[in-house]
C-alpha cells in the first residue's frame, strides 16, 4: 500500500459543492490531505508519494449501490437462479464481485441471497483477501410466508429447501429462521412483504402479518442488525415504518400516509427503489417473453407510473433515495447499476449532482460509515474514481468503464492509472 496524491485533478468531493481543481493526498488507506489548487499546479508535498497526474479528470469517491443481488445469474428467471448448484453459485458471487468493483462500485450492500450463506461466504472472503471485490454488507435469504413471493414449494415434494425464499408459518417459525441466519453472520435480515407480478402475484399483495415482522424485527435488532423489505405495496411501506426497517426496497405505491411516514422517520430509513427492473422488464424484455404489451398486461406500466410519481414526492420531502436494485437479470445485466444515475435523472426529477450524491454520500451512511466514507474529505476512507469526464455534466459517462482511468479501494489499486511516460500501469491492471 504506497502512499498516493493525485495530482491535477477536478475534485467532485461528495458533499454536493461544485467540483474544483485541487489535490488529493492518500496516505495507508485514508485521504489524508485535500487541497484547493490551481489547474497543474502542486501544494502538497511529493517526497516518498507516487504522483498520479490526473490531466484535469475528475476525481470522486466510489459509488455505492444500495441493493445488490451478488446470486443473481443474469438469467430471464428466479427457477434459474434458485436451481444453480451451491458450488457454481459461489463462484458465480465471486466472479460478479470482481464485475462490481471493475464498474466503480467500491461498496454494495446485499439485498438478498439466493441460499442462505453465499452473502455471508462472499464477504468474507473479500474482506481477508481471498476474492476481489466491493466493501459488503451480507444479506440473509428473502424470508417469505406460504404463498408469498419466494414460495416456490410443490404440493408432491417435501423439499422446503428447494424455495427460492425461507418460508416461514407465523411468529414462531420466524423467530427460529431469523436467529438462524443471524447465526450464520449476516448483516441483514430480509423480507418479503409484497408481491411481484413477474412471479404471479399482485404488487399490491401484501401477505405478511404485523406479528411476524414484529418477532423479525426485535431478533435482528436486539443483535445489532438491520432489517431490510421488498416493499411494493402501500401497507408493506408502512409496516417497515412501524417496525423500524431500515432499509425500504422499492416503494411504489406510497400513498400520502406512507410519505409522511417516511418523512417523520427520514432519518431512519433509506428507500433503493430499483427503478432500472421496472423500467427495462416494462420496455426492454421481449427477448425473453415479455413484450412491452405483456409487461403492460402484467402490470409493470402502471406501477412504473405511480412509482415514478412516488418517488419524485419522497425525494421533494427529503427522503434518501438511492441507486441500485435488483440487477443480474437477463434483461438488467450485472454491472450495468450506473444506468440507474441516468434514470434518477430522467424520471425521478433529480438533478446530476442530486443522484451523484444519493451514489456517494448516502452511500457512506448506508454502508453504516457515514462519518468516513463516500466523500473525499481529510480523514475519510480511500475509495475514490478518476474520470475521464465530468459526471455532472454528462451523469452517462459512469457507465463507460473506459472512461474509469482508476479506481481505488481502501488506499489500494483495483485498476491502477497509466502514469505519463510509461506503458504500464501502476498495480494490476483489470480486464
């Protein structure tokens, strides 16, 4: 880990200022100096430091995607991501880690596990070194109750192993589920509180009972752990804010009531909508069966509708709102997570430098390293990007990685930058 200070760079901070030009000293594996200076100009020191001359690109902090699904194959189904051998899933998890980090992503946090360790196995394995990949929060397993989404039992096979989610039968089963998964280290608890149409069930379906979240929520945080929800429907939004979920997935159809809610608890609570699924299985999944016409008939138009609408109310009140969520579909591939910055900024009514910050700010608070992490700022953790272009002007050139000249994890290289005069890079290079 050598010392690093980029030099003549347009410094995006994270904290929501315009950029500047300035410095960025990297000691260990935090920023320990930032400067304001003049274009090519040098104010901090030099000796014993690598220099990485920027040429005027723009260095931020890494990006942070809020509800990420490492299990998910890429493949047009949950039966196929469900079905995928335990070894081969893990490797899959270890290979879409490495995929992350290579777009930028330096943080993610898991949404959900197709079995109930790969999560807890991936991260833990990335933070001693065994695997390249993104700080991570483990998920469990999606919790779901008969009938629910995730229920993927056979009336002629007793093999409750073979669901897609962890089926559970009243308070009792979800206490014994829960303190399961907590025993297995995972950093979230999530449940299923809505439906899904894709799976056959209404959006607006909401099957699980107050007394089973209650049992859920007081496992998880008489631990220390959070809880997260798919949330679709109304009633599910207010049952996460009833029982203190922290984090709110989807959210579609908040009503008023849902939105005060949210607001009065804003500073509880974080919502990762996943508008890229509902957007792309509305208009760009015919390739796999379901034509626009079909998604209309399923009703994905009009959820997009009203979500869009939802959202563009949560984020006037105030509401964080962040990017991500469930990517690693056929038709919403891994890898492709900086799309939704674009669609924050075309549907959802946020400015580039709004859906930068719910990226990188917010991020830092929902990794639970609010304090040190998604800005660059004296003292705060190195995970940073260099740019060859300026994402407030162009929020699409994220999702380019040739223009990621660098990206740095914890002080340390993933892509190193090619230094002027010479043909190779820094540290390992990434295909």
């Amino acid at each position: 880990m050598a010392d690093v200070l980029f030099s003549n760079v347009r410094i995006l901070d994270g904290s929501g200022a315009a950029p500047y030009a300035g410095e960025v000293l990297v000691q260990g594996n935090r920023i320990r100096r930032v400067a304001r200076a003049s274009a090519g100009a040098r104010t901090l020191p030099v000796a014993g430091v690598t220099v990485v001359d920027g040429a005027g690109a723009t260095l931020m902090p890494g990006m942070v995607e809020a509800h990420t699904h490492f299990s998910w194959n890429d493949q047009p189904g949950l039966n196929a991501i469900q079905r995928m051998p335990t070894e081969e899933h893990i490797l899959w998890c270890a290979h879409i880690a490495e995929r992350y980090l290579n777009a930028g992503w330096t943080s993610c946090v898991g949404a959900a596990t197709a079995k109930p360790r790969l999560d807890v196995v991936i991260r833990n394995a990335i933070q001693s070194g065994q695997i390249v990949g993104p700080r991570y929060l483990a998920a469990s397993q999606e919790i779901t109750v008969p009938g629910g989404l995730g229920d993927e039992t056979l009336p002629h096979l007793p093999y409750p192993e073979f669901s897609f989610g962890a089926v559970v039968n009243g308070p009792a089963e979800m206490r014994k589920r829960v303190r399961m998964f907590l025993k297995y280290g995972v950093d979230t608890i999530k449940l299923n509180l809505s439906g899904e149409y894709i799976a056959g069930l209404p959006a607006e379906f909401t099957p699980m009972t107050d007394e089973e979240i209650a049992v859920a929520a007081a496992e998880a945080h008489m631990r220390g752990r959070r809880l997260a929800a798919h949330a679709r429907s109304t009633e599910s939004i207010k049952q996460c804010v009833r029982h203190g979920i922290e984090l709110v997935y989807h959210a579609s159809f908040a009503d008023e009531e849902a939105l005060d809610m949210l607001e009065a608890n804003k500073h509880k609570h974080f919502v990762a909508p996943g508008i890229a699924w509902l957007i792309n299985t509305s208009y760009h999944a015919a390739e796999w069966g379901i034509t626009p016409e079909v998604a209309k008939n399923m009703g994905y138009h009009r959820e997009l509708e009203i979500a869009c609408e939802s959202l563009r109310k949560m984020h006037k009140r105030g509401i964080r709102i962040l990017p991500g969520g469930d990517y690693g579909f056929a038709w919403i591939k891994h890898g492709t997570n900086a799309k939704d910055l674009e669609y924050f900024v075309k549907y959802l009514g946020f400015t580039p430098m709004e859906a930068l910050l719910a990226a990188t700010k917010y991020g830092g608070e929902i990794m639970l390293h609010g304090s040190d992490l998604g800005q660059v700022r004296d003292g705060f953790l190195a995970d940073l990007l260099l740019v060859d272009g300026d994402p407030v002007a162009d929020i699409t050139c994220l999702q380019d990685r040739s223009k990621l000249l660098a990206i740095m994890k914890d002080g340390v290289f993933h892509k190193a930058p090619i230094l002027r005069g010479q043909r190779e890079r820094l540290n390992l290079s990434v295909a």
